[in-house]
C-alpha cells in the first residue's frame, strides 16, 4: 500500500528481457533507505518487489504482462520514474490509499503552464471513465492528485510547481503513456453494487 506521494524520481539503468522476466534497473537514493530484499516499491505507480540493490540503484523482475499493462513498455535508459516506498504504520498519509495495482495507461492529451501552476489533460479510454469522479482522487504514474475536469474521454488535474519539480511530470509530452489507479474505495462500491442481489 502507497499514498501517491513520489518521494523521488530515479532514471532508468537498463531495462531489458532476461529467461524469467524483464530486468528493470533503477538508479535511485531516497528510494533506497531501509531497503530489504523484497520490499514494495511503487515504481511509476505500480508496484514491483526490489530483486537486488547496491549503493545507488534497484532492480526489479517484471512480468511481461505487467510490462503489457503499464507504460513500462514505453520505458528506455535515461526514463525518469517516480519512486515511492511503501507505507509504514505510524507514518503520514498525505496523498490517498494507493495499491500500486494500475488499472489503465491513458495518454498526456495536453500539459501547459497557466498562471503558476501546470494543467494536465489525460485521454482515458471510455469503458474506464466511470471510474473518474469530479473531485475524486486518482493516482496518475502514482502521484496522488485530485480530477478537476472529467468529460466522456478525458480527466484534468492541476499540478502545483513543486510537484512537477519533484516528479516526473516535469518530462511528460503530449501523447507519452501514463499509468492510472483510480480510486480503491470507488472500484470497491462498483463491484459491491453489480453483484447485489435484488
């Protein structure tokens, strides 16, 4: 369990497919702090389990479905990632409950400064809207955000400076991949409500 809130972006080391399972390197510090072999790392907002590490970088198997379901097909060395260790109890949760569990990879529609802060637009594939709740929250490359805008194919988020600093949202460009979670308790009451029996 993360909260969405990235507390470093690392750049791809080497990502590359091995016998059992893409090989994903990272090189990272903050990420790296109290480390143990088999710890959660959210990584772009998914969530993958640290294989081996030295001084200043993780690797990481990845599944060539989780490959398939996330921009981490889009991913070359020199990528910025955005880094989260997983939430510890007696911690501070500042963003939202984030699984690291990705849903969706929608695409950067638009990505401009207005005034001093950044707007985002993100074209979510239609079946996936319902998910999208004005107000609500939604992990986008596991920043934790809150949806400004919602229309049939796309959402907007506002992004303060610092956080476009501090992430990867800095290198972002119309038509890169971003991978989306939506909202737990939302995805919860969903599936509570279909299954209901009358």
């Amino acid at each position: 369990m993360f909260t969405g809130i990235v507390e470093e972006t690392g750049r791809v080391l080497a990502f590359e497919p091995k016998a059992e399972a893409w090989s994903l390197t990272v090189g990272a510090r903050a990420a790296l702090a109290d480390l143990a072999l088999g710890d959660s790392i959210a990584v772009n907002g998914c969530c993958l389990t640290a294989a081996e590490f030295g001084a200043d970088w993780i690797r990481f198997d990845v599944l060539e479905e989780t490959r398939r379901l996330t921009n981490f097909a889009a991913l070359a060395p020199g990528a910025s990632l955005n880094l989260e260790r997983s939430l510890r109890f007696g911690g501070k949760v500042g963003g939202h409950f984030v699984t690291g569990h990705i849903d969706a990879v929608g695409t950067v529609a638009l990505f401009e400064p207005r005034g001093s802060d950044f707007y985002l637009r993100v074209r979510v594939a239609g079946p996936f809207m319902r998910h999208v709740v004005h107000k609500g929250c939604i992990a986008i490359d596991g920043i934790s955000l809150t949806v400004a805008e919602t229309d049939a194919d796309a959402l907007a988020v506002w992004i303060i400076p610092h956080t476009r600093a501090v992430t990867n949202l800095r290198d972002k460009r119309p038509g890169d991949p971003v991978n989306l979670e939506f909202d737990l308790l939302g995805k919860h009451v969903e599936k509570l409500l279909a299954t209901r029996v009358s």
